[in-house]
C-alpha cells in the first residue's frame, strides 16, 4: 500500500508541474542569448525578394515598443516581396525560443495561403548566398500558422524549401506536414521552442508540448538552389547547422522575445 501511495504522490508531482519546456526537457546548461535586444534590429540582416541584402523595403521590420514587428504600412501590394530577417551569426546545436502573435489584416495581394501564416527557417543558407529574386532561403522552415474563425489550423509545423528529412525512418519529400498542436486564434501570444541537435534530432514545441519530431535534415537534390549549395559542399547533403531567420509573407506578426541556448553536441 505504501508502495502504491508513493507511485500515486509521484504522479501527482510529475502531472502538477505541468508540461516541460524544450530546454529543462534536454537539460541544457548556459545562458539564454537575446538574439532580438528589444530596442533595435542590431544582428541582424534583411533579405526582401528584389532587393539587395540589407534594403528593409518599406521598413518592413521594425522595432516599436519593444516588440519586432513584420508591417506593411508602406506597401501598396504585396506583390510577391518575400522578406526574411537573418541573425548575424549560424548555430548548430541549441535550443531557440520565440514568442510570436499575428496582429491586424493580411497585406493586399498577399497569396491565401500566406494568411496568418510566418516561420522561423534555420539549418538555412547564409543571406549573402541567396538570389536577388530569391523568394526564400534553402532552409528547414518551422512554420507558424493562426487560426482563421473555424477550423483546425495547427502551427509548428514543417516546411522545407530545398530540403528534406526523415521522421520515422522514411525520407519525407513533401513540401509541408502538420504539426499535432492545437489552433491559436486571434492576437494571443504564443510561445514555440525549437530543439535543435545538429543534424541528429530536431524537435518542436509549442506552451511546453513536444508536437513535432524528425531527423536528418537534408538538402534536396531536385531544387535548383539546394544544387548549388550540395555543389559547394563537395556533395555532402546533410544539414548539421546554418542561418535563423524569420519570415514576413504578407501578413503583419510581432515577436517580443528571440532568445537561444547553445547546447553541447
């Protein structure tokens, strides 16, 4: 009886405490670094379709009231002008933890599916390789999605412009894959954490529940872009780190806190 009493308290403990956070899950040890320092765009590099690296068009991000903000305020129509934010510097190993909301209405002439639709890329290519015209980088995309007025939309989910990954011991080659949380709507704040192992273990989270997981990211010999880079790799494939950045697809998004952790391989 003692025995079962101590298993029901343990329990008890462990459901009390509610859902771990990536970073207590894995233990990591360190600092959180402030990648956003919540009053300027200091590390950090903008890369907008049709423009040249460093040319914030129509300042679309901006920093107001400590927040990062994706706007477009100045733009007429969105006319295709994909815009990523890159940080200064690459990572491999560590744990990245975003606070995000979508906020007011999409951008005229932004495509459907980018409504309330953003993401954070990484394992990506450095902005100084991409393409003028480039519309996103070669990149894993963790995509964050909200919730239109019905149905289920979840967020956290994968995309994979010139890339690939396995999960479950199979290849997956199929642009996007959904995540198993649940739909936020509205202008909440939502918390996601990506745990990143290099090249061995990739997990998503969202509030402290794991929603995503998968392994092997991988450049995709089919894309154009991916080429070139498994070319100057001498062939090798495989992703084991590279650039973080945050997208703007057209519809407007805040994000008050970028931090990250840097775990040992």
């Amino acid at each position: 009886m003692k025995a079962l009493l101590s298993v029901a308290m343990a329990m008890f403990v462990l459901f009390a405490a509610g859902p771990a956070t990536a970073a207590e899950d894995v233990g990591g040890e360190g600092e959180w670094i402030q990648l956003f320092n919540g009053k300027d765009l200091s590390g950090w590099k903008v890369k907008i379709k049709g423009y040249e690296l460093g040319d914030n068009f129509g300042d679309t991000f901006r920093v107001e009231d400590g927040v990062m903000k994706v706007a477009y305020d100045q733009y007429d129509k969105f006319n295709s002008r994909f815009g990523h934010i890159f940080y200064e510097k690459p990572f491999s190993n560590y744990v990245l933890r975003v606070e995000y909301r979508f906020t007011d209405e999409q951008c005229p002439g932004g495509p459907g599916w980018a409504f309330r639709n953003s993401g954070v890329m990484f394992h990506g290519q450095p902005p100084e390789s991409m393409g003028k015209d480039q519309s996103f980088p070669v990149s894993i995309e963790a995509q964050l999605l909200g919730g239109g007025p019905t149905g289920d939309r979840p967020t956290a989910n994968v995309c994979s412009p010139g890339t690939n990954y396995v999960q479950d011991g199979k290849l997956v080659t199929r642009h996007c894959s959904s995540s198993t949380s649940k739909t936020f709507r509205g202008d909440q704040w939502v918390t996601f954490e990506l745990e990143v192992h290099g090249s061995k273990l990739i997990r998503h989270f969202v509030n402290g529940e794991k929603v995503f997981e998968y392994t092997q990211p991988q450049l995709d010999p089919g894309d154009a872009e991916a080429r070139k880079l498994i070319e100057a790799q001498g062939g090798e494939k495989l992703l084991t780190g590279g650039s973080i950045s945050l997208q703007a697809e057209s519809h407007p998004i805040e994000f008050r806190k970028v931090e990250l952790k840097e775990l040992k391989d």
